[in-house]
C-alpha cells in the first residue's frame, strides 16, 4: 500500500511545472496604413511570452504591447510559476486574481465587457496550449479538439496608405507604393491576390468619403469577378450615412464591418440592413453578447483569441454563433507568428468557421520565430499551421533581441494614429462618425 502511495506521488512530481514567465515588450515595422482614426506609426507594438517548465520546454504567447497590457501581464506573471500547465482553469484563476483583484468565482461576465482581462488571460493561454501541444508530441489543433479542416482561409486586407512615413523611421520605405486612388488599391489588391492567393477581399475604410471608399469597392469588383467583398470603416459613418449607403452595397458585400461605433446604433443600422453586420468593436466580450442578441444588432461575429480570452474562449464564441445564429469570421491587427500560428490553429478546428478570416501578415517584414516568414506558406490564400507540437514555432532569440532593441528605441508605448497623422494634418481630428 505505502509502495503504490509512493508511485502515485513519484507519477505526479514527474509533471512538468512551470518555472519562469518572461515577457518582452517588441516593436517591429509597419507601414503607413489609413485608417478612420489616422495612419499607422512607423513600429507597431507587441509583447512576446515565454513560459519555460522545470523541464526546459517554452511556450509561446503574443499579444499587445501597450502599457496597459505589459502592466496586467507583469501582475499576472509571477503568480503562474508553480502551475501545472494542462491546469488552464488555475490559469484563469490566477490572472484573474492579479488583473481584477479579486478572487476568481465564476463571475457573470460584466455588461460592459472585460477587454483588458480577458486578453491577459489569453496571452498566456496560448502558451500553455502550446506546452501542452510540446508535452502531448500533439499540434495545437489536436489539443483544441482536432482539425475539420486542412487549412485556414485568410482574405486579402486592403488599405489605403501613404508611400512612405513622414518621419524618417531609419528604415526604407515599404515596396507596396502609394495607394490613394482607385487604381492604385486594384494594384493594391492584384499584388495580394497572385502573391497569396486571397479569394476575397476587406477594405480598410473610412478614411475618405464613403462615396469615393464605394467607388473603390466597384472598381475593385470589377477587376475580380466573383471574389467576396466587404468594407469596414471602423465606425466612422453614422446611421443616418449608412442607411443612405445601403442600397449602394446591395449585390457588392458579403457583410458590412462596423458603419457606426456603438451596439445600439448597430442595432439601429440592424433595422434597416439588407446585409449581414459584423463586428469586431461593439461585442466584443462575452458580456456583450446579450444585448447583441436582443438587438439582433450583428449577424456575423469576428472574433480574436487575443481578447476574447484565448483560443478556448474563441472555440466557446463559436458555439455561441451556433446558438444564436450568429456568423464566425476573425479579426486581426498589425502581428507577427506567433499569432498566425495560433489564429491558425483554433480556425482549424472550429466548424462554423464561415468566413475567410482577416490577418494583417502580408503588411509585415519581420519575425519573431525561428525560420521566419518562411513558416507561413498562403496556398490559395489557406494557411496551414507550421508542422510540429504545440504552436509549431520557436522562439529566434538573435530576432527577439533586434525586436526589444527596436521597442527601447522607437520611444511608442501606444498606439497613437491620430497622433501620427496629426504630422502630416496638423488640424486631424479622430472623432467619430467622421461620416
Ligand atoms: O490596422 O488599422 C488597422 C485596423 O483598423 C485595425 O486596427 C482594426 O482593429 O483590423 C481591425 C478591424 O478589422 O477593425
Ligand atoms: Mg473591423
């Protein structure tokens, strides 16, 4: 009896137990992007987590870089070390603890969305899941449930952009070129569809008139034929704007992104739209969703596991899209792979996966990982994990190192896009609607 206590207790000390968390702020280049609220800043921002087992093994996390994230991550660290990392509930727990400051129950999810903790908790999760993929010789997706379906389907992402930053960023200009007409976002969208080959295609928009943005659209349309279509301004229009555009979009869109900037004036919108809605600003949160519901304000969901709460919560998202009726597409933001792989991996698995999904990849020239970008390989604008347990990516030290190095000096710790328009407007203003 003493014997096989013994072995019971010799089997659970052989469990991996996490020994250090590390995060690293980063900044890498990114190009002069419009969008409503301005132009994107020379470096974008992000934060790299490590979380190293007493056996050596390292999971890997990415996720924002701002002060407000750094600071949540910093609080949540240290009180994970110790943790088994097949324990995601403990996880919870803990970051809980440490962001909200008060001991994990099961709380309700609050009305007004809980952003910034869930995101905390979502940054560390990924790596968890990506030791647990190390320790099970498993890919991530297998630990997620298993794939149903091969590879991901990620849509071109458009924006309208300057040639090159107002500020000498120490680096050479972009080779996208200026796109601010018409013709310039065709070529625009003719590089990114025989580069990767995209089957649909997003508009960043509100940026100028919405007149001349639909324009774009047609244009667009007709050089691609046949290609799905949608345009997000971010909120930049308001209600009374977007009921006069909406018969322009009839037989162009496959959804129409966030026209206006809050739930009820999506629920507004919602009364009179020919067209899906989606959104990745006003539900946001889990807290959200019943009042989304209610409104029957949004028809199409873009989640995104970096603050829906990880790729677990993105997977729950999904199911509530089943039981609401609500479409599942992705959103995304300026990342590098850590990220793709991990967008990649849940989208693998999730059913009601219905829309290509967004990613900013093809904006970006740099990387974290080791090999690179070479580890994404678009086939016809699909993406299929990097082979391998866990996320199937490896942290590049020399590339990390280069990345800090550039957070330190860049002097950016938010993202401020009015800011850097107000260098080349000086009288910029964000307010929205703009339209
Ligand atoms: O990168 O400028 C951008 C986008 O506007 C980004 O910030 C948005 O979060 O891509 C996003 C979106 O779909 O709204
Ligand atoms: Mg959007």
């Amino acid at each position: 009896m003493k014997r096989s206590i013994a072995g019971a207790a010799a089997t659970v000390s052989r469990r991996p137990r996490i020994a250090d968390v590390r995060v690293t702020p980063i900044a890498f280049r990114d190009p002069p992007l419009l969008n409503v609220v301005g132009v994107h800043e020379p470096w974008a921002l992000r934060s790299i987590i490590e979380v190293e087992t007493d056996d050596g093994r390292i999971g890997l996390g990415e996720s924002y870089g701002d002060l407000e994230t750094l600071g949540n991550l910093a609080r949540a660290q240290k009180q994970l070390v110790g943790l088994d990392p097949f324990d995601l509930n403990g996880l919870t727990a803990k970051v809980y603890e440490a962001v909200a400051g008060q001991p994990f129950a099961g709380q309700t999810f609050p009305p007004a969305g809980d952003k910034a903790l869930a995101s905390a908790i979502a940054a560390f999760e990924v790596a968890f899941l990506d030791l647990q993929g190390q320790i099970a010789d498993r890919p991530l997706y297998e630990i997620l449930g298993g794939a149903v379906r091969e590879r991901v389907a990620y849509s071109a992402y458009l924006f309208y952009k300057f040639k090159q930053h107002k500020d000498d960023p120490g680096y050479p200009p972009d080779d996208w070129g200026e796109a601010l007409t018409h013709a310039q976002m065709v070529d625009q969208t003719r590089r990114m569809v025989e580069e990767y080959g995209f089957g649909s295609i997003k508009l960043k928009a509100g940026v100028f008139e919405p007149d001349f943005e639909i324009d774009t659209l047609r244009a667009i349309a007709k050089a691609f034929p046949g290609y799905p279509l949608r345009i997000d301004p971010n909120g930049g229009w308001s209600v009374e704007t977007t009921r006069r555009l909406m018969p322009k979009f009839e037989g162009l869109l496959e959804y129409l992104e966030d026209p206006v900037n809050s739930l009820d004036e999506a629920g507004e919108v919602a009364k009179f739209s020919t067209l899906p809605l989606a959104t990745n600003m006003v539900t946001v949160a889990f807290g959200h969703i019943p009042k989304t519901v209610r409104l029957n304000a949004m028809q199409v969901i873009l989640t995104d596991h970096h603050y829906w709460g990880g790729l677990r919560a993105t997977q729950t998202l999904a199911h509530y899209g089943r039981t609401f009726g609500l479409g599942i597409s992705m959103h995304s933001n300026s990342h590098l792979g850590i990220s793709l792989a991990a967008m990649t991996h849940v989208g693998l698995t999730i059913p009601n996966l219905a829309y290509a999904c967004d990613t900013h990849y093809p904006w970006q020239v740099e990387e974290v990982v080791e090999g690179g970008r070479a580890n994404f390989r678009f086939e016809k604008g699909a993406l299929a994990p990097p082979p391998g347990p866990g996320l199937g990516v490896r942290l590049d030290r020399a590339a990390l190192a280069t990345l800090h190095k550039q957070y330190v000096d860049c002097g950016i710790r938010k993202r401020d896009d009015a800011k850097e328009m107000r260098k080349y407007r000086p009288d910029w203003k964000s307010d929205r609607p703009r339209f």
